[in-house]
C-alpha cells in the first residue's frame, strides 16, 4: 500500500504577498510552474501542483489582486 503524501505548511507574513509557489526556500529539483495563491477566508492556500498548504499569519490581511 502507498504511504500517504506528506504536505509542507508554509506561514506567510504581508511581506510575502502576493503568495505564490514553488516559494523561494523549496529546492531547485522540486520546483513546477509558478502559481500565484488565493487564499480563502480562512487564510489558507493550497498549491494545486505540489499540495503545500500556504497560511496567513494571524493578523494578516490578503490583499486580493484586479
């Protein structure tokens, strides 16, 4: 039986804005096309490529875009 895929949680402060993934630490070997993140109310983001879960850091706000 496969293992179950592990997710990272990347916390983001207002600096980070906008989000988008892969993020800047992740390896060069692990990296996919850029995606720029919308976060839901609940202040997370999840890639739709690698499944890293993005969140806010309590007190900040995502500015959404156009």
């Amino acid at each position: 039986m496969a293992e179950p895929l592990q997710t990272t949680t990347v916390e983001l402060d207002s600096k980070d804005l906008p989000a988008f993934c892969p993020h800047p630490a992740m390896p060069i070997w692990s990296s996919h096309p850029r995606v720029f993140l919308d976060f839901a109310a609940n202040g997370l983001a999840r890639c739709p490529y690698c499944s890293t879960t993005y969140r806010l850091r309590p007190g900040t706000a995502a500015h959404h875009g156009h």
